[in-house]
C-alpha cells in the first residue's frame, strides 16, 4: 500500500509500515518505495550495525529506512531548518535514539572534521545539483569508512563519474530516476 501524499511509509523493518510526514515543500522528494526496496535488497548484507550518512536527508527516507532495519545509526544531514523541524518530529515520533538530525549544509558536513566515519552513505542530492561534484566532494572527505558503500541518485540522464578509488556495482533506472551502488575498494 502507497503512502498518501506527503507521508513516507518505511516498508522493512522495525517500523515497517509506520507513516511519517515530510515537508512537502522545498523540493523534498522521497525515493518511490520500489526504488527503496531494491536499494535495501543490495544493502542487506551490510546494513545491520552500520554507521549511515543521508546526506541530502529531504524525506529522511532512506536514514529511517536503515535504522528500521538494524544500522546502528543514521546521521541526516539537512540545510533547510522548516525540513530539520519535520525530521526531528519524527524521530521524537519513533522514540529514536539512533537517528541524529543536522542542521548543516552538505558541503560545510563534509569538510568539517567529527571523528565519525560511515559505512553506508546515501547520497541524493537535489536532481538540480551537479552529483558529480558531490560525488567528488564525498570523495575527498575524511567521512567513508574503508569498507564504505554509497548509494548514489540522479536523473536518469546523469551521466554518473566515479572516483577510480570507487567501485561501481549495481546501476538500474526507474522512470526519471537513476540510481547506483558503489564501493570503496580497499
């Protein structure tokens, strides 16, 4: 069953069907749940007590996501504060712990040094955004964990170009949405 509009629904997990607003506002655009699913699917085998980044958090989708099902903890990284109000609510609805909301934009995160490294990193920036020099952005930071995945989402039309020290391993499309996944190579 779809989320009505302006809600998300998480669809695995310890939240699974649990039903949160967004702002539906300010571009935000939650990943369809289809996309998510497969995303997770690829996931799965590293999921479960990773440290994850959503970096452009929007909907807080995908950080919710993993934490439903089984991350140790999920950092959302978000410039505009009407978007920050909408995810810290809902993590006050979940009664999360493990979910930290960030008022921050995503270059200043990146650059700034917190002594965290993640091993998921779900980068999605808005579709009007160069990925490419987020990509490279991401790259450069001290934030990816030797073993780190990153999923990565453009329009379909983005021509996507990796770091040679990145290993591309699953690309598929959906509609207007192109979306990756790809490894640090250790």
């Amino acid at each position: 069953m779809r989320a009505k509009p302006g809600q998300l629904r998480i669809i695995g997990g310890a939240w699974r069907g649990r039903r949160l607003p967004f702002a539906d506002f300010a571009g935000v655009r939650p990943t369809p749940d289809r996309v998510r699913e497969t995303v997770f699917n690829w996931l799965q085998p590293v999921i479960s007590g990773a440290r994850c980044l959503d970096l452009f958090a929007g909907s807080g989708a995908f950080g919710f996501e993993a934490v439903s099902r089984g991350a140790a903890m999920a950092t959302l990284v978000e410039q505009d504060l009407r978007v920050v109000q909408v995810l810290q609510q809902n993590v006050d609805k979940l009664g999360s712990t493990k979910v930290d909301v960030q008022w921050m934009d995503a270059g200043r995160f990146l650059t700034s040094s917190h002594g965290e490294m993640y091993q998921v990193v779900f980068l999605d920036p808005p579709y009007r955004d160069d990925i490419n020099g987020w990509i490279q952005a991401l790259a450069d930071s001290p934030l990816l964990a030797a073993d780190a995945w990153i999923y990565l989402e453009a329009s379909s039309k983005t021509e996507l170009r990796i770091p040679p020290s990145w290993a591309q391993l699953r690309s598929k499309r959906a509609g207007e949405v192109g979306y990756h996944l790809a490894r640090l190579q250790a």
